[in-house]
C-alpha cells in the first residue's frame, strides 16, 4: 500500500462514521503519525509503499478508529493553543472551547486591573489549561488538581514535555472538607465535564462511548 493509496482508503472508511472535512484531517493527522512526513513530504513521496512496521501500524490504528475510538486517544495525543500533550483515556480530550476560557483568562491577568500571582486549576485532566497558562504567563505560580492518580501522572508528563513548572496534588474538590487543605490563590480556574446525562442521545459515538 503506497502513503497516498493509504490516505484514500482511510478517508473512505471514515466517511461511514464523520463528515467529509473531519475525515480528511484524521486521515492526514494518521498519515503524518505513521510516516513522520510533513503534508508537503507525503505529497511528493505519495507512491512509496509502506514499509512492513508503517502497514502494521495504519492497520492497527485504522481498525481503532473503525471501532470509533477518538484519533487523539487512537494516536495517544492531541494539540490544544499551539503545544502537542499526551493523552489518554485516564483524561478527556482539549477542546477549542477550553481553548477560550485559557484565553479569557490570559487577558484578565495580563490587563493588570488585579495582581494576579497565583493560580489554581481545579480538575485538572491532560494538564492543558495550566501548562498553556504558566507557558503564556512565566511568572504565575500554578498550582492544579485532579482526584484521578491517572490524570495527574497525564498532566505531570505533559509540563515536563512542555518544560514548565507546575505543582500538582491529588484532591476531592467536591468534598468540603478538603477545601481547608487548598492553597491561597488570586485567580482559580476550571474547565469540568458539563455535558448532562440525557444530552447523550445526541452526541457522536466516539464522545459519547470512550470519553
């Protein structure tokens, strides 16, 4: 199988379960993970055939996403303000959304109104909003929080792979009691699931079944 023929075929697949547009990209998005080749490089080495590791690898990756399961979690990362973050299904995948409320947020420290010197992100996940925040914001202290142990082994990988640093506990928001135990912060920030259980109808199978 040649890069381009594996292309065709994988977006033709994918039409079955996402639009023309998301298939594309997933398709260019598996191409680039298994040949390590820029568009630009798979366009000009379209007719080389795959080696037996590459054709091993697109089977198995194609037969993940034939089963619906997210390209992020099917390639083990996703890009969230510019920066690659691991994830997996310990952590739900970025979303532009959230992109905005780091955003958002970016803005009010930077407009200088309050002294914002500390941050703590509650429900931490993949780690994305903190260490895009202490990447945008070097002098921020930022401090993040999940009550999953396999999030937080997530989202600590990715400030090492993003060389910030973050401090990270493990902690029930939810419970009250813990709430002594949180440090003083100028500004806390969240981004948790708000999806309602009887919204679920309407979602895509691969939200819906693996996040």
């Amino acid at each position: 199988m040649t890069i381009d023929s594996a292309r065709i075929e994988l977006k033709r697949q994918l039409l079955h379960i996402y639009e023309e547009r998301e298939a594309q990209t997933i398709s260019d998005w598996v191409l680039e993970h298994i040949t390590k080749l820029s568009k630009t490089a798979r366009l000009i080495e379209k007719t080389r055939q795959f080696s037996a590791m590459e054709q091993a690898d697109f089977d198995s990756l194609r037969t993940a996403l034939l089963k619906h399961r997210p390209v992020q979690y099917v390639l083990g990362e996703a890009w969230f303000a510019g920066l690659k973050f691991t994830v997996n299904e310990s952590v739900l995948i970025p979303r532009p959304e959230t992109e905005e409320l780091v955003n958002w947020a970016i803005q009010l420290v930077k407009q200088g109104g309050l002294v914002m010197n500390k941050v703590l992100d509650i429900g931490t996940g993949s780690g994305c909003i903190p260490v895009v925040l202490k990447k945008q914001l070097p002098h921020l202290a930022v401090a993040s929080l999940d009550i999953s142990s396999d999030a937080l082994l997530v989202a600590e990988k990715n400030a090492r792979d993003n060389l910030v640093d973050i401090d990270f506990f493990q902690l029930d928001f939810l419970d009250e009691k813990n709430w002594e135990s949180l440090p003083v912060v100028d500004l806390l920030i969240s981004n948790p699931p708000y999806i309602r259980q009887e919204e679920g109808a309407a979602m895509a199978k691969n939200v819906l079944d693996f996040e």
